[in-house]
C-alpha cells in the first residue's frame, strides 16, 4: 500500500510540475526580458525628464528680459548704475525664490558689447558679441532658445573675462526684445553645471557592462562615462540612424558580432538623445536562473512527496487521539478544554461538534446557577417588602392623631418626610441609589419616628460631600437604623441617639457606621447573630431568633450577592452600652 501511495504521490506530484515549469519558463523568459527592457527605458526616459524639468525651471530665468531695469539696461548706453543694482538684485531674488543650485552665472549683453553678469558686475566687451556665432544665430532667429552643451559652447570667458575651473559649463541663450516693437536690444545667457547629466552617464549602468550616453542632433556624443573618456569606441557606441527617424526606441543591434540591447530617448527641451547599450545575454539573464530555479523546485518536490508518505498516516491518527484526550477531559468535569480544528475534514467538523456540545453544557449550568440568585433575589425583595406596610400603618396612624389635635403644621412636615421617604423607597424599581439619596431616605425615616418618639430619639448624620456621589444599594441603612430604634434605643431608659458616620478607605472601599446607645446585645446574643450571617442563615432557619436578625441578614445578604462575599456587615455590641454597625463595600460610581 506504501509503494502504490508513493507511485502515485510522485505521479502526481512531477508531471504537473515538470508541465507548469515548462510553461512558467517560456512565459517567464518573455516576462523578464521583457521587464528588464522596459526598466531600462525607464531610466532613459528619467534621464530625459531631468532634463527637461532643468531646462524648464531654468527657463524661468528668461522672464528677466521684461523687468523694466533689464530694458533700460540694455536699451541704453549711459551708465545707470541705479539700473545694474535692480538688476543684480533681482538675479538674487530669482535664485533665493527658485532655489537655482546648478546655476553658475547669469549675463546680459547689449549689441554693442555693454553687459552685466552675476558674478563680474557690469562690463564691456572689447570685441563684437556678434561674432560669437550662437549670437548671431539668436540675432538672425529672435525667437529661437538655444541650449549649448560643454562641447558646443563658445567659452563666455571670451565675453566677460570668467573662469569657470574644472567645471564643464552648459549654457542658455536667448535675446532680449524691445518690448513695444519687439526690436532685440540684447541677449541673455545662462550658464548650467553639467553634474546632473555627468553623475548619471557616469553612475547608471545597465547590467554588469552596459552603459548611458548623450549625443546631440547629428548623433555626436556630447557626455559619456568619465572612464571611458576621451572617446567612445565604436563597440560600445551605436548610429541610431534610421532607428532615430522612424521614432523607435529599442531595438536589438546585431552589427558586432554579438545581440546588443539598444534604448534611446530624446528630451523634448533640449533635441538631445540619451542612448543606453547593453549585451542581449544580461537583459536576460534573470531568465535563465529562472530556468534553474525550476528545475530545483521540480526535484525538491519530489523529494518532499516522498517524505511526505511517510508522515501522512501519522498525521491522519494524531488529531483522532486528541480528540480523545479532550474527551476524557471533559468527562471528569473539566468543561474549560477546548479542541483547535484544523482543516475542514470531518475530524475537523467533529471537534468543533465537541466543543459547541461543551458551551451549551456550561450555558445550561450558568443558567441555572443565575435562576437561583434570580430566586434569592426575589426572596429577598419579597422580605424587603414586608418592611414598608408596617411602617406605613403606624405613621398614618400618627398623621391622624396629629390632625384630629390640629397639629396641621407637624402633620405637613410627617407627610413631607413620608413623601420623600417612599419616593426614594420606589425609585423607579432600580435597586442602586447614589449615597446622598440613602442618607435622604434615611432621614426621612428618622424625621418620621422622631414625631412619634421625640421623647427617646436623636440623631447625628456626619457623610463627607464629597462621597454622596458614590452608589450604594437601595434600602441597606434603614433597616439597620429601624433596629437601632426599636430593639435599641426603644428598650431603654432615657433619651436615646443614633448617629451615622461614613468615609473611605483607600479611595477603595467606603465604610458606612450605624451606631446607637441603646441597650445592646450580651456576648451570647452577638455571638449567635454573627454565626446566622456569616452562615447565610435566618434566624428561622436555626430556629433561634436575634433581635433585629431579619433587618441585619436582609441587608447582610444583599450586599455580599451584588458585591461579592468579601463584603457585607459588621456587628459589634456592649450589652447595656449601645451597637455598633459597619457596612463595607466597594467605592463605585453611576
């Protein structure tokens, strides 16, 4: 069964390959060749580009021909010097503006030899500018721009005494016309550093042995690479000849013996032509390590098919045995294991199954868990709400009373209390109130019992401000307050005070104090009342009954089933001395 599986791999697997390679060859060859020409006219055509944009910005120079002091200038024969001055200011705004690096002078001559240069001031000449051919082409040709390279340019030391040392110069010419009739009164001439055009001619190269050339209109180089200089031999050099004519700009020239790759293109500014020459063997050259590339993969592939067979049934059984071991995972209770699929197959499909079974299991078991707090919830609302009757029935019972003594003022201020006290009670069926609000509910609570008990009862509330902001759960302090009264203070001799006092713990936990100095509870009572809260039981589920131990487990539940069992409430008591409450939860706002 192996041999037949590592035949069939190995059919499979190589006669695609060596079909695809083929093809990737052929088309790959073309490609590249193809790609490699065409980056070639690329750099050409950046080449001539450059120029261009050189040409063109310095071309914006020539606009100084219609300054007024230019003209003047040039018009006249008398010294202007106020003239000169604009002038020489003016060619270093231009050069400020336009940030001119490549430019070496600018100069205006007049026809009768009178000029000014950037770099000599104002001069004459001492011989007739007109006998420099490019100006007496211009002059001839008004409307003509000539751009003269190194090998062309009659040297302007001729014209105004400059040097320009080891540096071959290009430059601009152009005349200067009257601007009404339009009459030439002079000419301007611009002088270029050639290193943008020698760095490239003398840095870009095509492949290992190619190179980059300028010739001019008669197809006479003007720049070539510096190591190649003085003159390029005839086997690096091409006549583009008819190829030029016909607008052409490749072409494989075939005249040496040896395919060479000819590119060319010519600046649409200056008329000149750059030309690249390359051997046809380095264009494509990447196609040929293409050809191995292939060749390499094809036989690496097989031998990976047959490594392959060897693993695969390996790797068939592994994900079945993980499965399992998830399994078994899971049937010892541990519901957090997870199976990763891999793939699409049907052990992929039967995982996933797996683990979509345990998320509806532990959804099933949270489910049930948030019913029986639902459940708690609900008792202990329904506790919650067996407070509030009973207090209504005795204060309505003393509203009466009071208005059949026509105590009408007492009677206003007990149903204001009352008022608020069951507004605040509702609060629209949300069970989280802010600090400031609870503390209202409970003086309004207060202020209620005190009408009835003005005998027995006082009270001190003592909140920083600053923490009435923090929300608390509804209804925590009135219960523990209404202990403090009626199984406190209520069962003793004298005037009884219940004072609430509350701050924060770390910026963490707020701490709330209900104290009275009621009667208290013996140790024996303390003791039993801690057990039923710490155990979460009623006193009538230990068959025992505290004073005050449905108010106290009421709130004591609440607060560790919102908050969490590190909180809740504190009891501490001195039988014949007074309690002492401490509720502990989390600062929290909103």
């Amino acid at each position: 069964m192996r041999a037949k599986l590592l035949l069939m791999f190995v059919i499979l697997t190589s006669v695609p390959l060596i079909v695809v390679g083929i093809i990737s060859y052929q088309k790959s060859f073309h490609a590249v060749s193809g790609h490699s020409k065409a980056s070639t006219m690329l750099i050409a055509d950046q080449l001539g580009r450059d120029l261009d944009v050189l040409f063109e910005d310095t071309g914006k120079l020539l606009e100084l021909e219609k300054a007024p002091p230019v003209q003047q200038f040039l018009f006249s024969q008398a010294d202007t010097y106020s003239d000169a001055k604009e002038i020489v200011k003016t060619f270093a705004l231009y050069r400020e503006t336009y940030k001119y690096e490549n430019i070496l002078n600018m100069t205006m001559i007049n026809l009768y030899g009178r000029g000014i240069s950037e770099r000599k001031g104002v001069f004459q000449l001492t011989v007739n500018p007109l006998r420099n051919p490019h100006l007496q082409h211009l002059l001839n040709n008004p409307d003509d721009i000539l751009n003269i390279p190194p090998s062309h340019a009659e040297p302007l030391d001729r014209l105004d005494g400059f040097q320009y040392p080891q540096q071959n110069v290009i430059s601009i010419m152009a005349t200067v016309k009257q601007r009404i009739t339009h009459e030439v009164i002079g000419f301007i001439i611009i002088d270029l550093n050639d290193s943008t055009v020698e760095q490239f001619v003398n840095t870009v190269t095509i492949g290992k042995t190619g190179l980059f050339y300028v010739v001019d209109h008669s197809d006479t180089p003007i720049f070539s690479p510096a190591n190649l200089e003085p003159k390029l031999s005839s086997t690096q050099t091409v006549q583009l000849g008819s190829h030029l004519a016909d607008k052409r700009n490749s072409y494989v020239d075939y005249t040496n013996g040896k395919p060479r790759f000819v590119v060319f293109t010519t600046s649409q500014t200056t008329g000149w032509t750059i030309v690249g020459v390359v051997p046809l063997q380095e264009i494509v050259e990447e196609a040929t390590a293409i050809r191995r590339l292939i060749i390499i993969s094809v036989l690496l592939s097989i031998i990976f098919t047959i490594t392959l067979h060897f693993f695969i049934t390996a790797g068939l059984t592994r994900p079945v045995r993980l499965l399992q071991s998830k399994m078994r995972l899971a049937a010892s209770g541990y519901l957090e294991v997870k199976v990763k699929p891999s793939g699409q197959d049907e052990i992929a499909d039967l995982g996933m199954s797996f683990n979509s079974m345990l998320e509806n299991i532990k959804g099933l078991l949270e489910n049930s868990i948030k019913e029986q707090e639902l459940i708690q919830k609900a008792n202990l609302r329904a506790l919650q709400a067996q407070i509030n009757p009973h207090f209504l029935y005795n204060t309505l019972d003393s509203i009466i009373w009071m208005a059949e003594a026509g105590k009408n003022e007492r009677v206003i201020h007990l149903v204001q209390a009352l008022s608020r006290f069951f507004r605040i009670s509702l609060n629209k069926g949300r069970d989280w109130i802010t600090l400031k609000d609870e503390l209202e509910h409970v003086r309004s609570y207060l202020i209620i019992q005190q009408m009835r008990y003005r005998d027995i009862l006082d009270y001190e509330i003592e909140v920083p401000e600053h923490l009435h902001s923090y929300t608390i759960l509804k209804m925590s302090l009135q219960p523990i307050v209404e202990n403090a009264l009626y199984h406190g203070i209520k069962n003793k001799r004298g005037k009884g005070l219940i004072r609430i006092v509350a701050e924060s713990e770390d910026q963490l936990y707020l701490t709330i104090s209900i104290e009275d100095n009621g009667i208290g509870m013996s140790e024996a009572k303390l003791n039993l009342l801690r057990e039923q809260l710490d155990a979460q039981l009623t006193p009538e589920q230990t068959g025992s009954e505290v004073s005050g131990g449905f108010g106290l487990h009421n709130v004591h539940q609440r607060i560790r089933l919102y908050y969490g069992k590190s909180y809740g409430v504190e009891v501490n008591s001195v039988d014949q001395q007074g309690t002492h409450v401490i509720i502990r939860i989390p600062m929290k706002r909103g």
